[in-house]
C-alpha cells in the first residue's frame, strides 16, 4: 500500500506469511490514522468499541461491517450487544497485524461515521 492513498480508501489483498505481518515502527506510523483504536494482545491486534443509542443502531452498524468485511475479504472478531459492537481485527496469515487490520479500521470508521 502506498502512504499516497487514504487508509479509508485502499483495497485490502491477499497477505500469507510473516514478511506481510507489520513492524512496531509502521504500526507506530498506522495508529494515528485510525483514531480511537488501540493495540490489543501485546500489539498483535487492533480493537475498538463503537458505542450506539441503541440495538437497532447496533445492528445497523454491524451488518455495514458484514458487507465491508464480505468485499474487503477480511473479517474481524465481533463481540454484539445491545448498545455497543466490539471490533478486534488480525491476520492470523501473518501472525500479527498487516495493513489489511488498519484498511479496514479506516473503513468502520467510515461506516460508524
């Protein structure tokens, strides 16, 4: 991916293997870009917590995520409940986290808007 094009609006692609899994200095560089999430699991996940009025605005923010992730091709771990959505992505094909987790944090962020 090139630092050129918005996190927001890159494509995510196929990444096998641990020379896609991310440095802790181009994690550093990443992190700003997705305002409010944090490393989890001593920085090999990206996780936030959407808060919302309530469960249908839940919903509705997590069947956005489906079809993003579905297009995407990269899905994350959901934890659902009545007035917040729990988000947690990784690369278990890299071990860690790849600029695929942050692509698609910049995009629920989009959709949480």
């Amino acid at each position: 991916m090139t630092d050129l094009i918005p996190l927001a609006q890159a494509r995510c692609a196929a990444r096998k293997g641990s020379e896609h899994k991310l440095t802790q200095a181009r994690i550093q560089e990443l992190l700003p870009q997705v305002p409010g999430w944090e490393l989890l699991e001593d920085g090999h996940a990206l996780g936030k917590t959407y808060r919302f009025k309530d469960y249908y605005h839940t919903m509705s923010f997590v069947n956005a995520l489906a079809h993003m992730a579905n297009r995407e091709d990269h899905h994350p771990d959901l934890g659902v409940h009545y007035d917040r959505c729990v988000v947690r992505y990784s690369t278990h094909d890299v071990g860690g986290l790849s600029e695929n987790d942050f692509i698609c944090a910049a995009k629920a962020e989009l959709l949480a808007g």
